[in-house]
C-alpha cells in the first residue's frame, strides 16, 4: 500500500480539478487552521503564507500518495525555487496534525493574477472554509 502525506492547500490548490489533475490518488481531508501565519499575494501574483505571531491561515488538507510528491514539487516550482516545502502543525477538528505546507519566500505584497482569487474562493467553498475566513480572501480580489 503506498504511504500519504498530508498537505495543507490554502491557495488555487484548494480546487479539486486542479489537485486531482496535479497529483494521481489525492483527496481531500477535512478543513484545517495554520495558525500563526498569515495569507498574502506576493509580487508573482500568487498565495504564500508568512510567520505572523496573531495571524491564521484557513485551508483544506489533502491525502497525497507520497509518489505523486515529485509531481506537485513541479507543479509549485519547488526545483526553480518559487516554493519550498516545509513541514508546519496545522489544527483541526480532530486535534493537530503535521502537513507538508509550500511557503513563497516572500518579499512583498502584489497584485493576484486574473483570476487567482476566484480559484482560491471556489477551492474555499469546495472545502467549506469559514464564511468569515472566506470573505477576507474575496478583499484580496
């Protein structure tokens, strides 16, 4: 049987489409909080997550056979250095978790791309993310 990681998606990969295409055998897990982080758009246009003692990170987790990391590490750009991955504790209904988390070393604030938020936003209703938590990432529109 092949091991699962974990992985926290709190931007575009909420969506199943786009999980399902990227990664063979992902499904989604529940709901799950990254606190002490906050959500930003870097200057790529994109979602990172940075260290923020007061903030919270909502998003879904995924169950990813282990050998389908590779494809999601191309997806994120990890071998161009865009993401890297670590390893954060996210809590969830059923208590803490470990979960692989992909983190943009961020400069600054930017702009999204056209259309980014709105695949964030339906990834959050997909996985039924707080209303309140989802109306925050809609002032990023």
């Amino acid at each position: 049987m092949n091991e699962t990681v974990t992985y926290f998606a709190y931007g575009s990969n909420l969506l199943t489409d786009q999980m399902t295409s990227r990664c063979r055998g992902a499904h989604p897990m529940g709901v799950a909080e990254l606190a002490g982080w906050q959500f930003r758009i870097g200057e790529r246009g994109v979602a990172t997550v940075t260290a923020a003692e007061t903030g919270s990170v909502w998003g879904g987790l995924w169950a990813i056979p282990a050998d389908q990391i590779p494809a999601l590490d191309r997806a994120e750009g990890v071998h161009n250095g865009i993401y890297r991955r670590e390893i954060l504790r996210v809590e969830t209904d059923r208590g803490p978790l470990e979960a692989l988390v992909y983190i943009e070393d961020f400069i600054r604030v930017g702009e999204p791309r056209d259309g980014y938020v709105d695949k964030i936003l339906a990834g959050a209703v997909e996985f039924g993310l707080p209303d309140w938590y989802q109306h925050e990432l809609a002032t990023w529109v």
